[in-house]
C-alpha cells in the first residue's frame, strides 16, 4: 500500500522502520509519530526469531 504523501519512487520502497531495545521504544515512537508518521518503530522483541533482519545504517549511542 503506498501512501499518499510519498513520491511515486519511494513507492516501490518499504516504509522506513526503525529497530531499537524495547527500554526506548515508545519514547522513540512519540517523538517521532507527530513529524514522521509514517516511520515504523519495532523492538528486537517484537521480530520473531525466524526473521532475518538486515541492517542498512546504524544511530551511533554518543558517549
């Protein structure tokens, strides 16, 4: 299902996700819900073990 506001490349794309511990999970998911909607935000508890996940870029914790 595409979504209305995407351009007609990133159609073909999945929706951006992000995978993150299930400690920030929802503070994640609120502070980005109002501005970017349509990113999904998963915890590594919620994957199923079965499921492969490929990383595609990594958000460094600062020190």
């Amino acid at each position: 299902m595409a979504l209305p506001h995407r351009p007609a490349d990133d159609r073909r794309r999945p929706p951006p996700l992000v995978l993150c511990s299930p400690q920030i999970r929802l503070a994640f998911k609120r502070f980005f819900e109002a501005s970017f909607a349509e990113l999904a935000v998963l915890s590594y508890a919620e994957i199923p073990a079965r499921v492969e996940v490929q990383n595609t870029a990594v958000i460094p914790c600062p020190d």
